[in-house]
C-alpha cells in the first residue's frame, strides 16, 4: 500500500540514541552521473541516491543514448550502485527530424544540467517537467548558452524548451547565478567537453559559491577514465535526524542519564544533547549543510547565504519549539537543571532567505504560514524570518508538494502532539525511506509511531516507502 494521504506523527516521550543512515547526496549524485555519462569507459557509482530526481536524471541519460546500470545498494535502501558506460564526450547521434523527449520532473539539477549536456549532442531535445518546474528560472542559463552559439527554443525563458545540440563549440561566456548556483554547474559539467571558460557572476552567496566549488573538486577528482566513485551521505537529509535528536534531547531531558557537567558546572557539551547521529557523516565540506550540527544550539541569527543551505529549513522548524534554546545540565551540585541559553526568549533570526522563494514550493511564505498554525509567533518581513520560541500545538500541515516541508515538520511531531501531514509521499524526491527512519526501532531508527489519520490506524513499515 501507499503512504496514506494524511499522516500523524505520534510524539516520542522518550529519549531515543540511534545511528541512521541516509542516503546519498542529491547534488553528488547529479554531478556524478553527467560526469560518468561524458567520461571514457565503465564508472562505478556506490551509495548513489535513487530518488526521484536521481531517476529522472538516469531516465534522460538513456534517452540521451548512454548506458546507465542500476543495482541495489547492501547498506541503504534508498541507494544504488550505478555503473555509467561513458560516452567518450560524444553524445550518440540521432536522426535530424527526431525529437528527444527529456522529462526532468522537478528536478532542478536534472532540469539545468541537461539542458547544457543536450547542446553537446547533436540533435533537437525537448526538455520539460512538473508545473512548478516550469516555474522555476532557466533564463541565465539560456543566455550563456546561447552566448555560445547554440540555440535555445522557449516562449519564455522557462522549461519547456528545445535544445538544438550542434556538439561541442569551445568559447566563453558569463553565466548570472543570482537565482540559482545550477547555471554554473551546468556549464562546467558539459563544458569539460564542450571546451567552454565560464566566468561566474553574481554569487555573493557562500552557499551558492559551495555548490560551484563542489562542482570544481568533483570536476578535479572524478575518474574521467572509468574507475569507482563514491558518494557521501546527504547533509540536509541528515539535518532532519540530527534536528529530531535535538527535539527530544529538549522535550525528554528529565531522562537524561550520564551527563556530564561543564567546566563552568552548569553547562552542558553540546554532543551530549545529540543522541541522534547519522552514519558517515560527510566530512569532505562539499555540502555547506554538512555544518548543521555546529548550529546547536541555535544562535541568534542565521543566513541562509552565509551559514547553511536548505538545513536553514530544519532550523527554521527548531527555532520555532518553546524548549528549542534550553538545554539539560547538572549543576554545581550534580543536580539536573534546566538550563536556558542566552536569549532564549528572543526569536531567531533567519536571514537571506530570498532563493528558499524560487525552489520546490515558495518556502519562506509556506515556513511561515505552517508554524502560524502550530501557534508560532513567526514575523516575515523582505527575506527574513523572526522566529519566537513558542507553545506550540498541532495541526494539519500543507506540505506543496514540497520534500522539505514535508520532513522539517515531520521531525516537529516527534515532540509536539497532533501534527499531521499532508501528502507525505512527496518525500520521494530525495529521501524516500525517510518515514521508515523514524519509525524504525533504535538504534538504527528513532521508533515512531506512525498514524493513517483518517483511519486512525499504525502504518506498517513495508508502507511507509513513498513511490
């Protein structure tokens, strides 16, 4: 059976110690398999993601004529090992009338990426996806391309469009990165073919920077001549555990047990409120979200162009619960206090918030109108977010059809009773064995439990994958 259309997440009056694996990185993935895909000989990809926007990216590479084998992954469900036979930088050939249908879902990676590896083929591409893909900006990306002499069919500057592949042109061009870091990956991935000098604009954003840089180390170190590849886990997958330990570690503290006192006597190490870890965790610094667990507890601002990546969303989530800035301590005298960090009473400030707007769902606005509901004091203002420690009370959350939402205010009913999502199933798009993470027992799941709330009934675990 599916995951049900509504679900309840069951609070968790306990404190939970797990190790949780996730899955691969999304942008590693994406990366990874365009660069296998243009590279010489066999490729072997081990934790790679297989979700939906890991799917729809294969599904395009074998429309595109390139050989893609997928087999299951022993340590992770929701990975894969895939083995890519490059193509030697030549795209196979198609006939001049025939056009190549490149379904990207809502996919950003898939969307910008393939759009500059279909200009190395030779032939006419159609590249399109969801609604809300088609939303989304493409138009910096055209520019350069087009800049470089191939041609770009779109009413306005958005997917769907046609991509006249006329094979590799060497040249420069200059590529905007104000709406999304994607445009210039999509032109160094392809251009290590294509033979193109990209000079980047506009990326003040050290998240937007990481995501380039990122696309330069693999660029560097990725085996161009075949060889095995491997994937790190995903940080802002990983922010959802990590944040979840934190909730409990706060709303369970009076079972805390073994804690050590601080230096000062009444200050806590704050490894010891993270119960929950994850496996593995990525320590490449690639993924700018890989830092999450450094911003626990939370401090007073955060931006989303300096600090963290969409792990800002899990932040967000936290900053929101009334217990988010205390902490569990032994006093002076050895005995458990509750411990309140500087400005607890204060709200949080999120900053830079403007690119969350122009991704899967408008986020800032869906942040707020969702915690409003669960009876936070949230105040938008520009591109900012204050966001008040509050009491907060459950409420059936509008997900948009967002992973994100999704998982941030999952982990909010691990603490809080009476939160229920809605369309929990668009989780598939990057972590679709997120629901069997919570629910699976300790100590390699938190031991959720997990509601149909229309039928009231616990959904299995064979259920909880979303398709």
């Amino acid at each position: 059976m599916p995951l049900p259309e509504v679900i309840e997440i069951v609070p968790v009056r306990r404190l939970v110690r797990a190790e949780v694996t996730v899955p691969g990185s999304k942008s590693i993935t994406n990366r990874a398999l365009v660069l296998a895909a243009l590279g010489d000989g066999m490729t072997v990809l081990r934790h790679a993601l297989w979700s939906e926007d890991t799917r729809v990216m294969v599904e395009a590479l074998r429309a595109l004529g390139i050989a893609v084998e997928v087999a299951a992954d022993p340590h992770e469900n929701c990975n894969r090992t895939i083995v890519v036979r490059g193509c030697g930088g030549r795209l196979p050939m198609t006939s001049g009338a025939e056009l190549i249908d490149l379904y990207v879902g809502n996919a950003g990676t898939a969307a910008r990426f393939l759009t500059a590896l279909a200009c190395l083929g030779r032939g006419r591409y159609r590249l399109y996806g969801t609604d809300r893909m088609h939303q989304r900006p493409q138009s910096g990306l055209f520019k350069a391309l087009r800049g470089l002499g191939y041609t770009i069919e779109s009413s306005n500057d958005r997917l769907p469009a046609i991509v006249h592949g006329s094979g590799p042109r060497p040249g420069r061009c200059r590529v905007e990165v104000g709406e999304s870091s994607q445009f210039a990956s999509a032109l160094l991935l392809a251009g290590t073919v294509g033979q193109w000098t990209v000079e980047v604009a506009g990326s003040e954003s050290m998240e937007e920077q990481g995501y380039i840089e990122m696309t330069r180390r693999m660029i560097e170190c990725f085996p161009r001549t075949g060889g095995e590849f491997v994937i790190e886990p995903d940080a802002s997958s990983g922010s959802y555990l990590v944040g979840a330990g934190w909730l409990l570690a706060t709303g369970n503290a009076a079972q805390t047990s073994g804690l050590r006192a601080g230096t000062g006597g009444v200050t806590l190490p704050e490894e010891n409120a993270r119960l929950v870890s994850v496996k593995d965790w990525p320590k490449t610094n690639w993924q700018l979200d890989a830092r999450f667990p450094k911003y626990l507890p939370l401090p007073r601002e955060i931006s989303r162009a300096r600090d963290l990546g969409d792990a800002i969303m899990t932040a967000v989530v936290l900053a929101a619960d009334i217990d988010s800035g205390r902490i569990w301590a032994l006093d002076r005298d050895r005995r458990r206090a509750y411990v309140p960090c500087e400005g607890c009473d204060r709200p949080v400030v999120f900053t830079q918030l403007g690119r969350l707007r122009l991704q899967e769902c408008e986020r800032v606005a869906g942040l707020r109108t969702e915690l409003q509901k669960c009876g936070a004091k949230v105040v938008e203002s520009g591109d900012t977010l204050e966001v008040w420690p509050s009491k907060l009370h459950g409420a059936e959350i509008e997900t948009y059809n967002d992973h994100r939402m999704a998982m941030c205010f999952s982990i909010l009913g691990l603490k809080v009773p009476g939160v229920k999502i809605k369309n929990p199933a668009c989780v598939k798009k990057t972590f679709p064995d997120f629901y069997v993470k919570l629910a699976q027992p300790e100590p390699t799941g938190l031991g959720a439990t997990i509601l149909d709330a229309h039928a009231g009934r616990i959904v299995g675990m064979d259920d909880l994958i979303a398709e």
